[in-house]
C-alpha cells in the first residue's frame, strides 16, 4: 500500500506555517519525504498508510515513545534513536499534526546542511 495521500495533503497545506519550511518533497523509504533547503528530511508521510515519520532529538526518543500510539522507525531490523513512528490517529487535529511537523522540521533545520 502507497503513502495516505491525504496525510501528505495535510501535510503540504501546514508546510508553510513552519518556521523553516519544508522546501521539496521527495519518494523516500516507500513514503513521501519533506526536506529543508539543507538536505536533511523533517518528517515523511509513511509507506503502506503506517503514519509520520518524525525526526527527533535522539535524548527525546524514549520519552516520546512512551506515549501511546508513538514507537519507533525499525529499518532494517533496527530501532532508529532519531525517528519515530506517530499513528495516524494521533495525526486527526490539525494542531496536533502541526506540532509533529514543527518538531521534525526544528530537528532538521538544526543540522549543517548536506553536501551536494
């Protein structure tokens, strides 16, 4: 199952309310990734209708992962410090959605930009 294009529309539409705003989107991990000008990917609209992945503070990540509905993203059979897996249903409220986008894009932002 593709990425909910729906999720991704709500996503696109808060895109420019966020204090560094998301530049380009871009197929990534069977999902839709939204990346700063830097490179580096805020949040991505999971593959096969999971939620959003968000980029997080790796000292977060625990804490974060204690809420419910909230785990982490396993690639490749590994548990990432710096991601985790929010469900769709926490995802319903517009606010609540805005506030795991800005959370991902702050990480993301935060870094020094890619080499290209």
């Amino acid at each position: 199952m593709p990425y909910d294009e729906q999720l991704a529309e709500r996503v696109r539409a808060l895109v420019p309310s966020l204090p560094v705003a998301p530049v380009r989107e871009r197929p990534m991990f069977g999902g839709l990734g939204f990346l700063t000008d830097g490179g580096h990917m805020a949040v991505c609209v999971a593959g096969s209708g999971e939620g959003l992945l968000v980029r997080v503070p790796a000292e977060d990540s625990p804490a974060l992962r204690a809420q419910d509905g909230v785990g982490p993203m396993v690639m490749g059979g590994r548990a990432s410090a710096s991601w985790v897996v929010v469900a769709t249903g926490l995802l319903t409220d517009y606010d609540a959605l805005r506030a795991w986008c800005r959370r991902g894009d702050a990480v993301a932002a935060a870094l020094p930009p890619k080499e290209r």
